[in-house]
C-alpha cells in the first residue's frame, strides 16, 4: 500500500523500540535489566487509584467535555498559580492524552511548511520529528554537558533567523537531567519577546527536583504569558504513565485551536481518569515527595557508580530521572555501546543519538528502577567496559 510522501519525514521514540528488543529477549529467557524506559517504577498512589475507582462505579464512563470535566481545568489553574506561579483562567486549560497531544496541536496548529523551531539537542525526539511531519524545519539547538547540559543563550541567538517561529525549552530535561536557571529563563524570556517567537515549555518534570534547584515557569515572567504554550501531565510527578493524561496551559490566542484540534482528533480524555488527576493535585503529595527522595538515592547511586568506570564521565543531574554519561573513553560509540550491552549483558540503555547528533558519545540511563537492580546493572556494565575498553597508550 502506498503511504503519503509526509511519512518519510516523521521520526520515532526508540525508547519503545528499544523496549520491545528487550523483552524479546527476556521472553526467550534472558535477564534484562531494563534502564531505558522513561518511567516511574512506582505504583500511582492509592488514593488517586481510588478516586478514579469511585469514579467508575458513579457511571464517569461517558464522554467529558472536549477541553477537560470543569473540576480539572480549575484545579490545573490553582496548581499553576501555587507551582508555576502565574495566574490561568481555566479556559486556557485543555485537558489531552498525554503529554504528546500538547506538542502535536501547539506544532499543528502553529507551525507552516517553511518554518523553522528550534529544538535541544540532545532532546526529546519527537520535538523534531513533529516539526518535519508538518514540513517545517528542526533547527538542533546543543546542549553541552560541559555547561551543565543548559542551553547557551548567546547560541540560542545566534540560531534565530526571519524563518524561525518556535523555541522549544525542556527543563528539567529528558534525556540530560539539565535544570535551567532563573537567570537562564529570563534571558531566554527576553529573546522570545524581542524576536517574537512562540515557546513551547515543556514542564513534564518540574517537580522532580535535587539539590535546592528551582523550577522557573517561562510562563510566569513578563511578556511571556502571551507567547508560551506550556506542556505538563500526571505521568511522571504521580506515576501515572499509563492513565495517558497531559494538559496544555495556553494562551487566550490559542484557545480556540486548541479546542478545534482536540475534537478533530481525540475529542476528549477519558473521564474517569481526570476525576483520578483532580485528586492527584488536590490530594496528598506524600508519595510524590517520598518518590523525588528515592529519585534522588538512585541518582547518587547511579552517577557514583558511572564515574568509577573507566572512560565513562557522567555529570550529576539536577532533576528528572535520567543520567547521560559521556563513554567516548570507552573506544565505543552510544549506539554500539546500548546495543552490546543489551546483547552481551542483559543491560538495556539508550543510545545518546536516539535524542539527536550531539549524543553520539553518550548514552541515557534511566534510574527509575530499584537500587538493586541499579547496583547489578553498574556491575554488569563496568565489568563489559573492564573488558572491553582499548588498551592505554604506551608512555
């Protein structure tokens, strides 16, 4: 069957992919110690189970509203008034599934063949691989562990051109674990006003903070209300990845898209579930804040361990879940290193190039798994690299 011309230009997220290889080879009988997918290996708590219990069982098994029941986009408005802090009508709330449904109307409904976005690099892959689906062009933006895996401003300006309608910002960042500074959100808030651009801040992550860093909400400085799309969801902070629920904080311009592409396309998030997300934000946080301690355990542990590896350098992430060791010293590249860890070892990691040109030397970690298996997996990785690694030049 032939498929349209516009299929040749859309990407993929190889952390699916990569999964799937995995548990093909688990389901011949091999143990795999899966450190590549982005997800909490923790329980969504139960209190937010059983709302959405409680929800069923009062018959919330029919259509909600298009844009998300009334009582979620309230409570998404006072959360971003308490967390993000700027003030949200809930009609610049729209309730998606997951996380992605934000990206895919803010690129759809902004972005014509011809334009260009900019995108991090490394970054989450589907930034660009939307951006080249609608013809527009991804303009890779790098991100330098060298500089804290933080986007350098002056460079950012340098990549702006008459052609460039949207900057994509992702703090704290997936794959790098990067966190943005005050000072950096304000410079970048000052170039998106004067050179007009669009920003879409993608802000899945803002709770899962180390160390005293901040999250500053590029939304919430002068100028950028107007001109921000913000992406947030339940997934990560509450461990709900499977509930399939993002939300978009738009501004009063977008509104009307926004609603427009949501009933093109999923005309609504099951409504069950966003009875479950009112309680995730209205409920307790415990679990949310007993989860970000024991992200941060596994942080330690994980990045103590890389660094004692030889030809392995990994910097300290100051939120998500994610680590992005350099292994140039290795002699491998990311890819032939995530590929014959999974084959040899039964460790499966990403390689640094699925999140752009600038990963070839890296790979990405996942540590939302137990300390156990985080303990076993640096073993098994070490003890490849031990083997493995080229031998010392002569003096």
């Amino acid at each position: 069957m032939r498929l349209a011309a516009r299929m040749q230009s859309i990407g993929t997220e190889t952390a699916f992919e990569a999964a799937a290889r995995a548990r093909a080879l688990e389901a011949d009988g091999r143990d795999i110690i899966h450190l590549e997918i982005g997800e909490p290996d923790f329980d969504t708590p139960a209190h937010v189970r059983e709302a959405a219990k409680r929800a069923l069982d009062a018959g919330a098994t029919h259509y909600a509203p298009f844009a998300g029941i009334p009582e979620l986009r309230a409570t998404i408005a006072e959360d971003a008034a308490a967390r993000k802090a700027f003030a949200v009508d809930p009609s610049q709330v729209f309730v998606t599934v997951g996380g992605k449904g934000v990206m895919v109307y803010a690129i759809l409904g902004l972005i014509d063949p011809g334009d260009e976005v900019i995108v991090p690099d490394p970054g989450y892959p589907i930034y660009a691989s939307l951006t080249s689906f609608v013809g527009a062009t991804p303009v890779p933006l790098p991100i330098r562990q060298e500089h804290e895996f933080r986007l350098d401003v002056e460079e950012l300006e340098s990549l702006v051109t008459p052609r460039t309608r949207m900057l994509v910002v992702n703090s704290p960042a997936n794959p790098t674990g990067g966190v943005l500074t005050r000072g950096d959100v304000e410079r970048i808030g000052e170039l998106a006003v004067r050179h007009d651009l669009v920003v879409l801040a993608d802000e899945i992550y803002a709770r899962i903070l180390y160390d005293g860093a901040e999250h500053v909400s590029l939304a919430s400085l002068p100028g950028m209300a107007e001109r921000t799309i913000v992406l947030d969801g339940f997934s990560k902070t509450f461990a709900m990845t499977g509930w399939r629920l993002g939300y978009a904080i738009v501004p009063p311009s977008l509104v009307q898209a926004y609603g427009t592409l949501i009933i093109n396309t999923v005309s609504c998030a099951p409504t069950f579930v966003q009875v479950g997300a009112v309680e995730a934000l209205r409920g307790p946080q415990d679990d949310v804040e007993a989860m970000v301690e024991e992200f941060r355990v596994r942080r330690d542990l994980v990045v103590d361990g890389l660094n004692a590896i030889p030809g392995v350098q990994c910097a300290t992430p100051r939120g998500a879940f994610y680590a992005f060791p350099h292994i140039g010293g290795t002699g491998l590249s990311g890819a032939e290193l995530a590929d014959r860890l999974l084959t040899e070892t039964g460790v499966c990691v990403l390689a640094g190039t699925a999140f752009g040109g600038l990963g070839t030397e890296h790979v990405r970690i996942s540590y939302a798994n137990s300390r156990d298996n985080l303990t076993e997996a640096l073993r098994r990785i070490d003890a490849f690299v031990r083997q493995h690694a080229p031998a010392p030049a002569p003096a």
